[in-house]
C-alpha cells in the first residue's frame, strides 16, 4: 500500500525530487528544440524555475501542504525564465491555490488541485495551443480525475497520470505540425512528465532528498551578465539579499509603522540604490546595493525574522549571477526609463549607448529570469519604465516582471529580437507622451525585418528544407528562409532574400564565428549589389549568431 495521504513535508521532497529530474535531464529537453539551432533552452529554463520553486520550499520548518504549495509558487513565479517557465510557474500558482487551507490532502485534493493548474495556466497564455506542454498539464489534471475518485493510494494515482501524459505526449506532432515536421515531441511537455516522475520517485525513497544544483556541464550559464563597472566607482558596494517573515503587527517594535514594505522600502531608498522589495504572504524580498549592511538588516528586523542573508561585495565580485549593464554611477531622475535584454556585450554597450538605463545580458539559450527583470527594473531611476524582450521567449518573463512591480508604472514592449528593439531606442523619447513614445516604438519595430545566421546542430527536415548538421541556416523574422553550406554564401543569399522588398536600410551585427573583417566583406557586397541601400557594420559578440542583420 502506498500513501493515502500527503502532508507539506512529503510535497515538499517530491517538489526537490521533480526538480532534480528536470536538472537531469536538461540536455536531452534542450536537445528537443523544434528548430535545429544551437540554442535549445526548455530544459534549462525550467529546470531553473523548478530549482527556484523548491528552495522555497525548503526553506519551511514544520509547514503543511498548502504552505509548500505556497512557497513553491512563489519561488517558481520569481524563478521562471522563458516561456516554458512562465506557465510552469502558473501550474505551480494554480496547484497551491487549489491547495490552500489545506494541511494534508488526499487524491481528489491532489486532483483539484491539478485541474485549478490547468485552469491558471490556459489563462495565462492569450492565445493557448495545444501540442504544447499546457495539453500535457491538462492531461495530468484529466487522468488524476478519472482515477482520484476509486483509488485512495497516491502512488498508483501519479503513476496513472504518468502513464496517460505519456500517451498523450506521443500525440502532441499530431496537434502540431511544426512538431510532426521535426520529428520531436512537445520539450515542455516531457519536462512536466519529467518532474513527476522526480516527484513520484521521490515519494517512493526513504529519507531526505537533496536539491541538485545546476552546473555549466549540465545547463547553467555560470556567468549571467558582465557588468561595465568600474568597480572603484561602485559608490554602495555591498549587494544585500535577505528574506523578512513578518511578525504580527502587535509585535514589531513599538513606535513603527504596520506597513513593513512601504516603511523598509523608503528607509532602503535613503542608504542605498537598485531596491527591490516584494511582499507575499507574510515574507518580505529585499535586495539592495548600500554601502553599510547592518543598517538595512538592523531596520528589518524591526519587522520580524530574518532568513537567508547573503552579502556580496561588488567591487570583488562584480561580475556575478545578477550582474547588470548600467552607469556605473548613480543616474539622475528621469521621467521614464528603458530596460533592454541582449545577449552579447557589443550589443549591450549599443543599447546603453542608445540610452537605455539598464541591459540585462540573456537571449537565446540564457534568459533572464523574472526576478532580475524586477531588480533590473529597480534599478532604474524613473517612476515608469519600459522594458524591451527583444526575444520571443523573453516577452512573458518581461510581463510577469511588470506584474511583480507594484512601485513602478511598467510597459512592456514586445520587441521579438535585437533589431527591433535597436529600432525602438532609436525613435524612444522622455520629453514626448508616454503613450506616445510607446506608439512610436511599436511602429519602428514592426517596420523591421531580422535575418539570423547559425549552424544546424542536427539533421531534420523543416520548412521543406533538408537540413544536414552542420550546414549554416538563414533564419529570417523566425522562420529558416535559406540553408547554404558555407558562411559567406549564407550571408549574402540572406542579404539579397531580405532586400528583394526594396528595403534601403541594412544593419549588420557580427558575433561568434564573424569577425570584422567578414562583416566589412558583406557589407561591401550589399553596397555593390544594392548601390541604394545604407549599410552600417557593429560588433555585436552574440553568441551562436555569426550575424543578426536588421533591414528596414
């Protein structure tokens, strides 16, 4: 007989147990990616959701289930990167609010549970399809309430839904055909079935299961972001981070306001820079760059308990997980700032260099997560911001981001590459209308055209084309237009495919595999062939890209 019933501190192991067999098998998710480009990142992205969902976890003593679920939703909807991690995160959001009031829960409550996931995340995607790991989810919550109802024991329950997910994984190229056309199943859908099956495994251990932690030989990109500091310069050099459980009201210190967040936040504002302080269910996120530690955790503690303190020095360390391009001083206040995500730092130094306040360095393969869009957003000196994706796996992290600010006025523009969001910098003014500025961005975007150069790392059929590995792609506004075998044809037939509409503007950005002179050689060809156009040539030292080439 297995469990009839499940308490937080089993939930608990089987969140850290899905959360290690994602990290397992994050090459084998990546490797799924439809389109055959070295830039696969589902099982990286939700393995680090997942990851960041059970620390808070386990960071609970004593609690019942409907606090697990609680924490792990909060952990997962700060954690999530990518698009694979923000629905995630709203499986995790809706299981624990299917869960809440909960101490243990038998399996109809775990079938409730999952069907309110489902729910939460087909709402969270405007427009939802199927094939896709949402169908994967809606199977668990299906399969769960199809057997919850004549079987007690848990055990049998999950291995059930697993069985019937898998079934309904294999169908998936059925319900989509860019699925079916490269021979691969759903990545998102397999990484959900991959964690519960972590999870029923480590239902079945005995003792405690320990979170693995994700390394660069299986996934991680150990260095996020290099910041252009000077780190003399650093004027608060201490980075502080800490987790702040609330005490009841009638127990902080007398004489200090019952609203902790508005009261730390302004007192954090007076000794320091890039602030985040985010409340939920009685636990407080602050981050903050000060130059004396003690006197934000001293004013915490006022408010309660302190957990999880981590201070690092910046003028050491300054090129970190949550490392940002930014002024190395202080800005001025502005009416509205810009936050923009590349990857690369040619094409980060551009976008400051076109006055965004902050560049987050991610794109394909390293997305940012939710949380350093916050900070990054934060760390902005203006009341409202916008925030540029500039990749069509970043657009829903930005939006989540937007959601968590509760300080700030934040608009996202869904800027779906580089190009776009170079156009948006262009035409982006404070001394307009909001409103304006932001028709003003979205008519420059959408007036631009993006081709991509990169090496096929598999052989597959797509888009009517044979694809060999190792042969040079040319993907243009997202779909392969050309597949040549060598670099310099590739760049020119992309070149001549983008300029067959009489566009008269073309910029091209060099990165790995594309040196300076290669570019100037490409550019000296459109010259020749198209004597119209204007061509300007930058160093953009994108990974996996030999080029980005932007017309419009």
């Amino acid at each position: 007989m297995g469990h009839i019933s499940m308490d937080g501190t089993l939930l608990r192991k089987m969140i850290i147990g899905g959360a290690n067999e994602l990290i397992r098998n994050i090459t084998p998710l990546n490797a799924l990616n439809v389109f055959p480009v070295p830039d696969g990142d589902t099982g990286t992205n939700m393995s680090h959701t997942v990851q960041a969902a059970a620390r808070e976890a386990a960071k609970l003593s004593n609690p019942n289930i409907a606090d697990i679920a609680k924490a792990a939703s909060n952990g997962a909807l700060r954690g999530a990167r990518g698009n694979s991690g923000v629905i995630l995160s709203q499986l995790f959001r809706g299981f624990a609010k299917g869960l809440e009031g909960k101490s243990t829960a038998k399996a109809e409550d775990l079938a409730a549970a999952l069907a309110k996931s489902s729910e939460m995340a087909y709402k969270a995607v405007m427009k939802p399809k199927e094939g896709t790991m949402l169908t994967i989810g809606r199977a668990f919550a299906e399969a769960a309430h199809e057997i919850a109802f004549d079987q007690d024991d848990i055990d049998t329950c999950l291995t059930f839904v697993i069985e019937r997910a898998n079934l309904v994984l294999a169908k998936t190229p059925d319900m989509l055909p860019a699925l079916k056309e490269a021979g691969v199943v759903d990545s998102g859908g397999m990484g959900l079935i991959c964690f519960l099956q972590g999870a029923l495994d480590a239902m079945r251990t005995k003792g405690d299961v320990e979170l693995l932690e994700i390394t660069a030989q299986n996934g991680e990109n150990t260095i996020v972001g290099a910041a252009v500091i000077d780190p003399s310069a650093i004027t608060f050099p201490y980075c502080t981070e800490f987790l702040l459980e609330l005490a009841a009201p009638d127990k902080r210190t007398r004489g200090h306001s019952a609203d902790a967040e508005a009261t730390l936040k302004s007192y954090l504002m007076s000794i320091g820079d890039s602030i985040v302080v985010i409340e939920d269910a009685g636990l407080v996120k602050v981050h903050v760059h000060t130059g004396d530690p003690g006197k934000a955790l001293q004013k915490a503690l006022q408010f309660g308990e302190l957990h999880d303190i981590k201070i690092d020095n910046m003028r050491e360390q300054h090129t970190g997980m949550l490392d940002f391009s930014a002024q190395s001083k202080p800005a001025p206040p502005k009416p509205v700032g810009v936050v923009a995500v590349a990857s690369g730092t040619g094409l980060r130094d551009l976008f400051i260099g076109l006055g965004a306040d902050v560049c987050i360095e991610g794109g394909q393969s390293m997305n940012p997560s939710t949380e350093d869009i916050v900070q990054a957003i934060a760390m902005v000196n203006a009341e409202r911001v916008i925030v540029l994706p500039n990749n069509k796996n970043i657009v829903l992290t930005a939006q989540q981001a937007a959601k968590l600010t509760k300080d700030k006025e934040v608009h996202v523009v869904a800027t779906l590459s580089v190009p776009q969001g170079m156009a948006c910098m262009v035409v982006n003014s404070d001394t307009i209308p909001l409103e304006d500025n932001l028709a003003g961005m979205k008519e420059a975007m959408e007036s631009v055209h993006c081709g991509q150069i990169t090496q096929a790392v598999r052989d597959t059929v797509m888009d009517g084309f044979t694809i060999v590995e190792g042969d040079i792609l040319c993907i243009y506004d997202g779909d392969i237009a050309l597949v040549e075998k060598s670099l310099i044809s590739a760049s020119r037939a992309l070149a001549d495919h983008m300029l067959e509409k009489g566009s008269d503007m073309v910029t091209i950005y060099h990165g790995e595999g594309a040196n300076e002179k290669l570019a100037n050689a490409l550019a000296e060809y459109i010259i020749k062939k198209h004597p119209h156009c204007e061509v300007e040539v930058y160093e953009g030292k994108q990974p996996l890209y030999s080029y980005i080439i932007s017309v419009e």
